[in-house]
C-alpha cells in the first residue's frame, strides 16, 4: 500500500492506511518541538551575551585592557612592512 506523506508517497510497512488527522498531528507536534528547541537556543543565547557570562570569561581567561578599551597586551597580529 502506498501512502502519500506531503508530495511524496511512500510504501507502507504495515500495509495499514494513516490514521485521520495523522498529517496534522505529525505537523503539530514537529511545530511544538520547533519552539522548545528555539526557546532553549534563544535561553542559552541570551545567558552567553549577559553582562554576567562576558565577565565570567574575561576573569577566566584573565584578559586585561587599558583605559582605551584595548586588550594589553594587544595580541593582535602586527600587519608586515
């Protein structure tokens, strides 16, 4: 038995047709697995820019800076003359 799944069809393994409300079910619930999988991508965005984490890390990798707002030592590569 063939079953169609959107614009494709595909053979059934259990030679049984899809249940109704199947298609909209399957869409449901990959659309409510979509906003829990970006709330927690937007949770962990918002935690890694937070004032708090920047700081965390500047202390962690014992970053230094001068009045000017530059890292000191300036690690920066020296462009060649």
């Amino acid at each position: 038995m063939l079953i169609h799944v959107g614009p494709t069809t595909r053979d059934s393994l259990t030679c049984q047709p899809p249940t109704a409300g199947a298609e909209e079910i399957m869409t449901d619930s990959l659309r409510d697995l979509a906003r829990r999988l970006y709330r927690q991508l937007r949770a962990e965005y918002d935690h890694l820019t937070s004032d708090e984490a920047i700081q965390q890390g500047i202390i962690f990798n014992e970053y230094t800076f001068t009045e000017a707002r530059r890292r000191f030592p300036d690690t920066a590569p020296q462009s060649a003359l």
